[in-house]
C-alpha cells in the first residue's frame, strides 16, 4: 500500500480519490474550500457521448456506461436519467456534419441518429421546430445530479478510509529530483505536511498553481479559467425539456430541464476569461443575451419567470481536451476539462486511479491524446466540442 494525495474536491479528485481506495491505496484529500465548490456545483448536469473525434467518443461511451451502474455501486440515488441530447441543425453544412459525427459515433457503438423536426417536437414537446432542418439525437446521453453524485463519492470514499479534509489548502511541497515526497498543507491557519508516495492534481482551473509548486512551469499545462454562466426558471410540467437541446450554430445555446425540479437551466458560449479565481459573479448581460437564444429555441420559455443565476468555470485548455497523465515520476494530473468533468469524471477517475496504482487501465482512454506533455511540444489535438 502506497499514500497517494490527491489535491482538489471536485468529482474529479473525490471520484479518483473512491478510485484509489477501492484498489487499496490509503489516500489523503485536499480541498481548500468545500467539496465540490469549483465547477461541479455548478455545471448544467449533462452527459453525452455525442463528440465529434474518436478518443473522447470512446471514452464518453464507457463513462456512459459507467454512469448507467453507479447508483447500484455507489448505493445512492444520484438521479441519473438518460433523457438523450438533441442537437439541431440551422443549415445544410451542419446537417452534413451532424451525419459524419452520427457516422463516427454509430462505429464505436453510441446510437445517434439523425431525426426530422417532427420526431423532434414528440421528444421537447415546447421545442420551436422552425428554424430547425434536422436533429442528432441520442437518447442514450443524459443528465444526473452533481450535489449527489459527489457526495455519493464522498461518502464511500470516506468509507473506504479515505482521510478527506475539506477548507484545508495545499501551499507547497517537498521534492527529491523528479519526486514529490511530501505536500504541505494549511488548515486553521496552521502550515503542517504528510509523506506521501505519489500526488494527483485534481484541482481543474487552479492546476497551473499546482503544477508550479510542484517545481514545474506553470503553463506546462495551459489552463485558463473561462467564466460560464447558467440561468434557470421556474419549474415546468415535467417532460416538456428533458434532453439537453443545443442549435450549435446559435452561439452553443442550450436548454435542458433540470431532473430534480423540472425548472429549466438555459446556457450558452457567452463567456469570457475570468478576471481571477474568484470571479463568478454572474453578469445582467449574459442574462440578457442568453434567455433571447432559450426563447428562439423553445419559445414557450418567454412565460417563464426566471429563479436563480449563477457563475462557474470552463477550466479550458488551448485544444479544448482535458491533460491526463503524468508529469514527474510520482506526480499526475487530471485537469483541465474544458465544462467536461462532471460528465467524464467516472471514466477519467477510474482511468487515472489504475494508472497510478497499477501502472496500466482497462478504461478505453487515449493517454497519448490527453497526454499533459502535448502542449509544450506543441501537439494540439482536435479541439474538442464543447457544449454541456
């Protein structure tokens, strides 16, 4: 049995850290503020295969499925619905990319397929079919719940003797060459550290910050924080929004209907880099300029009242991909996601708990694809599509 820590408390580092416990590592983890206060409270909830390159096809596929048997294996009602993914063309060179992704997805068994506006309208009841020429659809894709999913996590991993501290933040480390031997950590304003045998950087847009007090340049891993914001309404009969529907040519603008409540969480890529860490202060004008999209989609939606707002971070990377792998001899990371980690977290967790314990996984992950050393050769892959 190795000590492994792993920094950050998002669904990344708590999945990851499950992971490590279920393969017998004792594991220690790290969040500075409280589980789950970066991206994963506040993401839009989806989860798709619908990519339009191989390795993030093949790896959404198997977190597809992953997800289909978490709740028996985590033993939690993590609402997890496979209520699909719609998404809609606005021309004739989209419809002719919509049936080359459908092709790619069909050849590694996700089932998309391309629908007509009147199949469309049976699936989102409220959906505006006229500015629409057809839809990818997947009714496999879905949406779960990231409060219970996390702490579903959580309280299996601290079940499985996880030492998990939350408002404890790592300030630095001690290396021997290509080592990291022990990570230093403040918690109640006292500085103290713990051996360790390995460390995974789970902590998504604050990775740079790790990577350099690791002794590593910061922009080895370029990350940077991308302020996304969500609106939701009031609730609405249920069944009138349940996949998440996106016209890609508007902006990536999308609906979905949340599964708790049934209000309705609009977005879209009206986003900007963030002024710092901190800034997730939602703005008037992403209100404003997102909720003109929701009503053009499902015109319906202009009767609603609005309930809540909120701020989070796409932590991007310049392709768009996620850097998973290894960076020193006992040093990993899992970060930079890009909006992708809620829904990748089973599979990309488990992928990196087996690398580090096992030196190999049986998750269908392209560890050349993600590798966090292709940026510094200059190796970007096919930025990945971004939506949800």
């Amino acid at each position: 049995m190795s000590k492994v820590a792993v920094i950050g408390g998002g669904i990344v580092g708590v999945a990851a850290a499950y992971e490590l416990a279920k393969l017998g590592e004792e594991v220690v983890l790290f969040e500075k503020g409280y589980f789950g206060s970066g991206s994963t409270f506040r993401c839009a909830t989806g989860i798709r295969a619908q990519f339009t390159d191989e390795a993030n096809v093949r790896l959404m596929k198997y977190a597809v499925e992953h997800w289909e048997r978490l709740e028996d294996e985590l033993g939690f009602d993590i609402n997890f619905r496979q209520t699909g993914y719609l998404f809609l063309a606005t021309s004739e060179e989209e419809v002719e990319a919509f049936k080359a992704n459908i092709r790619l997805q069909n050849r590694f068994g996700v089932p998309t397929r391309l629908i007509d506006m009147d199949e469309a309208r049976e699936i989102v009841p409220i959906l505006n079919t006229e500015p629409f020429l057809a839809g990818a659809w997947n009714p496999k894709d879905g949406k779960a719940n990231p409060f219970k999913t996390l702490f579903a996590y959580l309280f299996r991993a601290r079940e499985l003797g996880v030492d998990a501290r939350e408002h404890t933040e790592v300030v630095g480390f001690e290396r021997e060459g290509n080592e990291i031997t022990a990570v230093k950590f403040r918690s109640n304003g006292k500085v103290e550290s713990v051996k360790v045998d390995t460390v995974l950087n789970a902590t998504n847009a604050w990775a740079p910050i790790i990577n350099e007090m690791a002794g590593l340049k910061s922009d080895i891993v370029p990350i940077k924080a991308y302020k996304h914001q969500l609106v939701k309404t009031e609730p609405l009969e249920k069944g009138q929004a349940e996949p998440l529907v996106c016209p890609p040519g508007w902006n990536d603008a999308y609906i979905i209907q949340d599964g708790e409540d049934g209000g309705v969480i609009c977005g879209a890529g009206i986003e900007h880099e963030a002024k710092s860490l901190s800034d997730v202060e939602p703005t008037y004008d992403f209100l404003r300029g997102v909720l003109r999209y929701a009503v053009m989609i499902a015109t319906p939606l202009r009767y609603a009242h609005v309930i809540r707002q909120w701020a989070g971070f796409y932590a991007k990377t310049p392709d768009r991909n996620p850097a998973i792998g290894k960076l020193l001899d006992n040093f990993y990371i899992a970060a930079g996601f890009s909006g992708h980690g809620f829904m990748m977290a089973p599979a990309a967790a488990q992928a990196i708990a087996e690398l580090i314990a096992r030196g190999r996984s049986k998750v269908p992950l392209d560890w050349d694809w993600y590798d966090p050393y292709r940026f510094e050769r200059g190796e970007l892959r096919t930025s990945a599509f971004q939506i949800g």
